[in-house]
C-alpha cells in the first residue's frame, strides 16, 4: 500500500526536478549568450574554422596558446575578458548545475522504463554525469586562469590550453555518449510518444556533437 504512493511522490519529484533545471538552462543561456560572443572582437577571424562562429566553444577546445591569443587580443581586450569571465562565472553556478540536475533526473526516470538490454549503459551514463559536470568546472577554472594571465600579463601562459581544452574533450565526448544512451533508451522505452520523441532529440544532438567532435579532432590531432 505505502510502495506506490512513494513510488509517485518519487517520480512525481524527478518531474519537478527536470523541469526547474530545464528552465535554470534556458535562464543560463539567456543570460550567457551575449557573453560569450565576444561582440567586442569586432569579428575577427576565429583559428579553429570546423568550430564555426562560436568564440567560448574555440577557446573550450582551443589547441594552443596562439589560438587563445588570437581568440582573445584583438579589438577591445579588457572587454573581451570581462565578458569571458561573466559568461564563465554564469555557466559555472547556473548552467552547468541546471543540465547536470536535469541529465540526472532524465536519467532516473528512463531507469524506470522495462528496457533490460540498456539498463547496464544507462547506469554508467548516470555514473558518467558527475564527471561530466567536474570537467566543465575544471574547464572553466582553466579559463579564469587564463582570463588572470591576459589581464595581468597581457598575454596566456605555456600550457592555459591544455588545461581548458583536456577537460573539455572529456566532457564533450562523456556528455556525446549519454545523450546517444539516454536516447537508445528513450525510444526503447515504451513510455509513449512523448518519451520516444524525447529519445530521437537526444540522439539527433548526440550524433550531432559526435560528428563535430570527429571533426575536431582530425583538425587537432591528425
């Protein structure tokens, strides 16, 4: 008799979950996207053309300290670190906890699902999670780092990029491999249209950072 009301109370508490933190997202990025366009750069060429117009995505993957530099000294400098470093700052403590609790409480949902042949992947991609999230915190420590050393030194350090761009290729390729799960998963699941459509999207963006990752690293290691 108590097994299913708390069984409900829990689901019930996993929606709630889901839903707040999908709104920290759209919050986050609302708030992080003029940011981190840089708009002070004055579009200058960016070095890593597979990445597209994206400047804080170029600099999370950057190879080198020339690509830091010449993605952060042109046009307005100081302004090009403000604006790095508030966008930093907003990621950190709003959307990285936001998708973070939302991946967790999808996650915990789709383990309810009768899929017996994914439960073994989903339980590491639930395991993979925090990881994901301590890697794009240390990515993001990298880049305040490397924003101290522009500001105070007028120019990034040996080795800023690696230390943003290490944790970074962890988190892009853990967080490529949970969405293709989640959405194997979801569309596995049984759950009803909602769940099976939710399943596709995972796995449409999934393949998508995949192939861009692909991309990136025959540019970066090949």
């Amino acid at each position: 008799m108590l097994g299913l009301p708390l069984a409900s109370i829990s689901r019930t508490a996993l929606w709630i979950c889901a839903a707040v933190s999908i709104a920290v997202v759209v919050l986050g990025a609302i708030l992080i996207r003029p940011r981190n366009r840089l708009a002070c750069r004055n579009g200058a060429p960016l070095p890593i053309s597979v990445l597209g117009d994206a400047p804080i995505l170029q600099v999370e993957l950057a190879r080198n300290e020339d690509d830091l530099r010449a993605i952060f000294m042109v046009g307005d400098i100081a302004q090009n670190v403000r604006d790095a470093r508030a966008g930093n700052l907003l990621d950190s403590f709003l959307f990285i906890p936001g998708y973070a609790g939302f991946l967790l409480a999808a996650g915990l949902l789709l383990a309810g699902a009768d899929s017996q042949p994914y439960r073994v992947a989903l339980l590491v991609a639930l395991l993979a999670i925090p990881i994901i999230a301590i890697c794009d915190w240390v990515e993001n420590l990298g880049i305040a780092h490397t924003l101290d050393h522009i500001e105070h030194d007028h120019m990034p350090h040996a080795g800023d990029a690696l230390r943003i761009s290490g944790p970074s290729m962890v988190k892009w390729a853990l967080l490529a491999a949970v969405l293709v799960i989640y959405g194997l998963t979801a569309a596995g699941a049984r759950m009803g249209w909602l769940v099976a459509s939710f399943g596709i999207l995972q796995l449409i963006v999934g393949g998508a950072i995949t192939i861009q990752l692909i991309r990136y690293f025959r540019v970066r290691f090949l």
